[in-house]
C-alpha cells in the first residue's frame, strides 16, 4: 500500500536537485517571474491596493493550480502523487543551485577576480556590487546563502509537508514576488507591500525550522551551537526582517563570524545592525557557509519527511475512525 506519497515525493524530489540542480533553460519558477512581471506591468499602481491585487491573483492562482493537480493525482493512486509532489519539489528547490553558485564565488574571490565576482554576485543577491571589495563580495555572498538557505530550500520542504503540491507552489509564488518587488524603494514601498507580507508570514516557520537545523549542523563545520543558539536569540531581532534575522544570526554564530553592517543596493543604503562577535567574512568562510547550507538542507529534508509521515498517519487514522 502507498501510504505516504507525499513523504517520499519530497525526498526524491531532493535527490533530483541535488542531481541535477536547476535547469538553465525554461525553468517553470523563472516562467512564473516572467508571468509575474507580464501581471506587474499591467497592475502596478504606487499604492498598496494594486500590490494585494497582484499578489493575491498570482499567489492564488499558483495554490489553485496546485490543488487542481493533488486532487487529480489523488484519483490515479499513491505514485501518481508521488511524482507529482517529487516534480514539484525539484521545480521549486534551488538549494543545489545557492551552493554551487557559492563555492564559484570562494574560487573567483580565491583567485581575486573582483571583476569575476562583480559580475556573479547579482545571482545571489540584489546588492550593488560595483565598489565591493573581496571582503564585501564574501559577505554579501555568505549572507545571502544564509538567508537563501530558507528561502529557496527550507521553506520548500517544510511547506510541502504541511501541505503538498499547493502548499510548496504557494510558497515558491510568494518568495519569488517578495524577490521582484519586494524592496524597500521608491517604486516598490507600497505596490511590494503586500507580497514582503505574505512572504514573512509563509517563512516563519521555515526560517526557525533552518535556525535549529543551523545549531545542529554547527559541529559539522568546526563551529558552535552553543554560539549558534546565543546569537540567534541575541541578535535575530535586530535584523529588519522577522525570518532573514534568525537565518542569519544562527549562521553568524555556527560559524564564528559577524555579519550586517553597511549594505549597498542600487536602490539606495541601508545601515544593518551586526549580527554575531566574529571576524568578517572571507573567501574561506564562504565555502564554509556552502558546507553549513548544504548540511542544514540535508537536516531538513529528513525533518519534512518525518513531519509527512506523521500528517499522513494521522490521515490514516482518522478515516479509518470515520
């Protein structure tokens, strides 16, 4: 009997990314910014109402489309659900992607391209990088995969086990709004508004689910959980959003190191509290970092597929009672 399709669904779906990782050409996540983008032009208006609008017709639609298909493989039986949440898995995940796109970044800044890590910093992050220095490079770089860890393979996870095919699409719709508009600039302060919300609510469990894996995973890296632990509930707060601040602080203090600071994005600057007691950022921590992500993705994957075999249990249990 197929009894936890989708348990199994998220870790083969894993496994297809950690094999194969995104593809480079008509990525169905890269069709939905196309799609988002067609929908911004024709919505935006700088205020808050256009950007609910917005969010909420192409969120929606996205947990629609993905309740349509549960229920229709629901029909064809335990593997066709198996498939369709491993496919939906691997099309959302960008896990293995952050990480190899971080250890090129340590092997630019080893090298010392700047011009070279210029250039590929953008595919981590929304930063200027034209007068960042190898330091600043590793930093931007080493923050952002902390707070990616979260939101391009934790939040995944998690939400596909509380919710399947609808709960991972959903998920992977309001994190990649939240990426397009949602900043803090001129444009984007009030028609992004709605999407940064709806992103941090779908994160909050996700980003604490990354902050344990995160002191957990510490010894496999050299580092502390201890310290971990302590910089998560010292310094998470001071971080301006509610989620990025647990990732990123937990990671400061697995790996010894401090971040925030001085934040430059084309859209302006931003003064960032300091997140952890350690040095800054270097190429070498960088590939550390990669190391604690991938360990932190690996914790979290084996947790979302206990969590979706306990849901299923109870599924089970309960119709058999009815």
């Amino acid at each position: 009997m197929w009894t936890h399709p989708r348990a199994i669904g998220l870790l083969v779906g894993y496994g297809l990314d950690r094999v194969f990782a995104d593809p480079k050409r008509w990525h169905p996540v890269a069709g939905f910014g196309t799609t988002a983008l067609h929908v911004e032009r024709a919505l935006y208006r700088d205020n808050r109402a256009a950007g609910v609008v917005h969010a909420v017709l192409l969120v929606g639609s996205m947990t629609a489309f993905g309740v349509g298909s549960s229920r229709s493989a629901a029909r064809l039986g335990g593997p066709a659900e198996t498939v369709l949440v491993a496919a939906a898995t691997w099309a959302a995940l960008g896990g293995t992607s952050l990480s190899r796109v971080g250890g090129h970044m340590a092997d630019l800044l080893d090298s010392e391209d700047l011009v070279g890590g210029r250039e590929l910093l953008p595919s981590l992050c929304g930063r200027d990088p034209e007068f960042l220095d190898s330091d600043g490079l590793a930093r931007a770089a080493l923050e952002s995969i902390a707070e990616n860890t979260s939101d391009a393979a934790v939040g995944v996870l998690v939400w596909g086990a509380l919710a399947g095919v609808p709960g991972i699409l959903a998920y992977r719709a309001s994190n990649t709004l939240d990426a397009m508009v949602g900043y803090r600039s001129e444009k984007y302060l009030r028609f992004g508004w709605a999407s940064a919300r709806i992103d941090d609510v779908l994160n909050l469990v996700p980003a604490r689910v990354t902050g344990l894996a995160t002191i957990l995973a510490a010894p496999l890296v050299h580092g502390s959980p201890v310290e971990a632990a302590k910089m998560w509930r010292r310094d998470a707060s001071k971080h301006p959003s509610p989620n990025a601040g647990v990732a990123e602080a937990s990671a400061a203090g697995a790996l010894g190191l401090q971040l925030g600071g001085r934040t430059q994005y084309r859209h302006g600057i931003e003064n960032r509290p300091t997140l952890g007691d350690g040095a800054s950022p270097t190429a070498r921590d960088l590939r550390r970092a990669v190391t604690l992500s991938t360990r932190v993705q690996e914790l979290s994957v084996i947790a979302s597929a206990v969590l979706a075999v306990a849901i299923g249990q109870a599924r089970i249990r309960r119709h058999r009672r009815t």
